[in-house]
C-alpha cells in the first residue's frame, strides 16, 4: 500500500483523469477528498470508492469554496498530505481571436488562480504535516504549443511555471511539486480539445503525431500521480512529467 494513511485532495476528481487519480489513490491506500464543481460526480467517484472516500463541491476559482474544501478535508481526515490541483476547463480549438473575453478569463481562473488559492488553503496543513506533495495537472499544450488552443496552452505554460517555482519555494519545508503533462486524451472535453466531432478519422489526425499511437487514458495519468505521490519519490521535486506517448519528443 503505498500510499496507506495519507490523506489526499482531488480536485475535478469527477471525472475524466481526476477520477483516475481517485481510484489509484484509494487502491493504494489513501483516504480522498473528492472535489468537484459537479457535486454529482463527485458523489458517484466516492461512492464507489467506500469509506475511505468523502466527495464534495467545490469551485477552485473561489477562494470561500477552497477554504471550505481544506475545512472539511481536516474535520474527516484530521490532515493533509497530499494535494493534487486535477480541475481544468478549456476553450474550443478555434482561433485565438476568436475566444470569448469570458472563456479566456474561466480558463485562467480554473487552470491557474486555483493553484494560488490551493496553494494558500493548503501549504500551512502540508507543513503541520512535515512535509507532503503537491501535484498540477498541466499539459503538453505547455510544453509544444499548437495552434487552435492558444489562450489554454498559455495557462498550461503557467501552471508548468508555478509548479517549479513554488518546488523551489518550498523545498525548504519538505513540500514536493511536481506537474503532469498529459498529451490530448480520452476525456469529457476531448472535442473542445480536437475542435471536431470525437470519430476514428478525427482521432486519427491526432493520435498520427504521438509515437504510440493512441491517447492518454485516465489510468495513465494515475499511474503518474501515483509514481509523484508515493514517498518512494521524495527526492524527485519540480518535475513536470510528460506522459504523452512521445509527443514531445
């Protein structure tokens, strides 16, 4: 079990590789705080989780809400170890002028102010603690830009940044961050991400430039997590891990 005993928040762990990363949490040992702005989500990943799982709503780009989520993780848990910043929205792959001023500011508010709203609801628990992990959902958007999804690789690009800085930051309390940079995967908001319809020769024009051929699946974001969460790790800090069949290379 290796992650027996830790207590860990998912947030948009509803879903798609939130929910992956619940699972493989919970397998291993973990008791997890399910967040998510879909209560009935959160709600289903729990529940088949059992009791070492608790769900609740929560808009990360609220800081009411996050202060409330840190709350209700202590009361049930009686601690945290573990903080992964999973929850992400997206703007249709359309050109970048023609983004909606609405969209571009949702997109910087879930994908980036939720990691400086985590951040300080989380880090004072983590440091009661000795020490714990922090891990962002990035994406390989951050890394190898593309057209179509300029405004979003752009928060992505942050999220990569905030993650090294905030590890070198907090190196000095113990506290790891680390990111994951998915490649385009098989979620909910795979069509936002492709800007067509989710068929086999759309699919197809994508998967063409990833050396494995296929996209990332939930289980493969997990297993990431899971790898940055582990105490086996502890030496591994400011990483932002491309789990992308090659697509960057």
């Amino acid at each position: 079990m290796r992650l027996k005993d830790k207590v860990a928040i998912v947030t948009g762990g509803g879903s798609g590789f939130g929910r992956g990363i619940c699972n493989a949490f919970a397998a291993e040992g973990a008791r997890v705080v399910v967040a998510d702005s879909n209560a009935s989500a959160a709600q289903e990943t729990a529940a088949a989780l059992g009791q070492t799982a608790i769900a609740t709503r929560c808009d990360v780009t609220q800081s009411s809400d996050v202060t409330e989520l840190v709350g209700t993780t202590l009361s049930q848990f009686g601690g945290l170890d573990i903080v992964v910043n999973n929850a992400g929205v997206t703007h249709k792959n359309q050109p970048a002028l023609d983004v909606s001023e609405a969209d571009f500011d949702r997109i910087y508010a879930v994908n980036v102010k939720s990691i400086y709203l985590m951040a300080r609801a989380t880090v004072p628990e983590l440091e009661k603690r000795g020490g714990g992990v922090i891990i962002n959902t990035a994406s390989t958007a951050g890394v190898r830009p593309r057209p179509g999804l300029t405004w979003y690789n752009g928060s992505k690009g942050a999220a990569i940044i905030l993650t090294k800085s905030l590890a070198a930051e907090l190196a000095p309390k113990n506290i790891r961050v680390n990111a994951i940079n998915p490649v385009i995967g098989e979620t909910g908001l795979l069509e936002d991400f492709m800007g067509l319809p989710d068929t086999p020769e759309n699919r197809a024009k994508f998967t063409s430039g990833i050396p494995l051929g296929r996209m990332s699946r939930p289980t493969d974001i997990a297993n990431a997590a899971l790898f940055l969460a582990d105490p086996a790790s502890e030496f591994i800090t400011g990483v932002a891990l491309e789990v992308d069949g090659g697509r960057c290379i």
